[in-house]
C-alpha cells in the first residue's frame, strides 16, 4: 500500500513529498497553487530519459489544448497568441518544445521549470494529473490518492495550528491582565517575569497537574514546552483558561482560589471536549 512521507519541507515553498508506487514525489506551492513534480512522475516510466518523456508528452497536440485551455481559464496574462503558434506546430515530426520554452514564450503559470537541488519540472496538480495519465492510469490513481491524503493531513494540521494561535492571542490578553493588576511599579524586571512565569504555572497546573519546570524534569528528551505537546482539546480548554484566569485576576481572586475554580473548569471543559470528540455508534455497531 503506497505510504505518504510527510518529513519535512525542503526549502521555501517546497512541501512534504508523496510515496506512489514506490517512486517519491516532489511537491510544491507558489501563489497559491499547488504543484507536482512531473519529473518525478516521468521517473516512473524510466528514469534516464524524464527530459525526453516530458518533451514527448509537450509536442502532443492534445497536450498542448490542455495546456492551453487551462492557462485561459487560470492566467490573466498568458500570451494566447504564442500559444495559437504552438498549437498549429503541434503534432509534426519537426515540432519540438521544452517546459522552458513554453514558459517563456506565452508566460504559462501552470508548469514551473526549477534548477537546483530540488529542480525539475513541476505542474499545477490538475496538469500533472493530466501528465500522470499519459504515463500510466494507474499511478495516476496512486497520486491523486495521495495526494488528497496530503490534503487532509494539512488541513488537520492547520486546525491545531488554528487552535495553538487562538491559545497565543489569549495569552496576550491573560499577560495584560497580571500587568494592570499583579504587577506594582516597584518590581524588578527578574521580579516581574517571576509573576508571568508563576502564572503561566498556575494554568499549567489548573489544566495539566504540573509546573513547566516538573514537567521538563520529567521529559528531558522531548523538546519544546508542555504546550508544545498539548492535543488540540488541551489547547482549546487553555485558550478559555487564559480568559477566564484574566476575569479572575481583574476581580482581585486570590491565586490559591484561582486555582481551585480554573481546575474545576480544565475537568468540566476537558469532560465535554472528550465527550463530544468520542464517534457516536450506531444501533448495529451497539
């Protein structure tokens, strides 16, 4: 069963890389659009002559009215008149074309020619499923297989990634609420920080049972904060304890008492949050 390698990212733009039927593909992103390595793909067939598959694949007159009509629909600035010259060379023995020169000549945004270490031949997703096709049916369906999967990995990423900065925004207003009201003119800075980290603490304890401090002590290998750590219902239920912490501080709580009322609302919350996470079953599967 093909497997997705999610990494890392190589360079900027560059994304993680897709497993198809054993052959790694390259992924990348640029304004917006999603692209894939058809060199990569073209490796699949045979991968001492990519360049020349792809060239085949361009002098293609159907290649060419894909190409073509995808620009029209996508880039404002494609140069139709270049494209009106390939297309009547298109199909003859003499006509040759590289992704370079289409790029050139009609300003095409839907293949990108890279150099470097991670270069090549990339194309819009849509192009390179069109590319994938030619090559081989079925690793075209490999790929778009795949590559939804990277899809939905990224999304879920980008909701904890949602969540985490939801918990940063609070915290901004929580580290306001002990400036105006914990911390006296008086104080050093090492004093003051002292407050924030004693705060901070007092969540930690509310939420997780532990002190930053014990539980660095007892996970000396991972790296990060324990709020690095945290699963997306952690994150949410800190993001409300931040606020409600901030409440507390403004109506002049006690920390100790704080304490006590900011945990029994991490067990409330963190209950529902689990509760409402849990899939519902079905009178069959019951």
């Amino acid at each position: 069963m093909p497997k997705l390698d999610v990494t890392g990212k190589e360079n900027a733009g560059m994304k993680p890389k897709l497993q198809v039927l054993e052959q790694e593909i390259a992924t990348y992103a640029k304004d917006g659009l999603e692209y894939i390595c058809i060199t990569d793909i073209a490796r699949f067939k045979n991968p001492d002559r990519t360049g020349q598959i792809i060239g085949n694949w361009l002098r293609n007159r159907n290649t060419i009215e894909f190409l073509g009509i995808w620009e029209q629909l996508n880039n404002p600035d494609f140069n139709v008149i270049e494209f009106d010259e390939f297309r009547k060379q298109a199909g003859l023995n003499s006509f040759t074309l590289t992704p370079k020169q289409w790029i050139d000549q009609t300003g095409a945004i839907g293949l990108i020619s890279k150099a470097g270490r991670y270069g090549g031949t990339y194309a819009q997703k849509d192009i390179a499923f069109e590319f994938a096709s030619w090559i081989s049916v079925e690793f075209k369906l490999y790929l778009i297989k795949e590559f939804q999967r990277l899809k939905e990995q990224e999304f879920q990423q980008l909701g904890w990634d949602i969540r985490r900065n939801l918990a940063k925004v609070n915290y901004l207003i929580h580290t306001d609420a002990i400036k105006e009201n914990l911390i006296p003119d008086t104080l050093t800075p090492q004093q003051i920080s002292f407050v924030y980290a004693s705060e901070a603490d007092l969540l930690n304890v509310a939420l997780f049972g532990v002190t930053a401090r014990q539980w660095r002590d007892a996970n000396p290998e991972l790296k990060g904060n324990i709020r690095d750590h945290a699963n997306v219902h952690q994150l949410v239920c800190l993001a409300n304890l931040e606020s409600m912490n901030a409440h507390f501080i403004e109506q002049k709580m006690p920390q100790s008492e704080r304490l006590v009322k900011l945990n029994e609302l991490a067990i409330r919350q963190m209950r529902v949050l689990v509760e409402k996470s849990r899939p519902v079953l079905s009178l069959q599967d019951k």
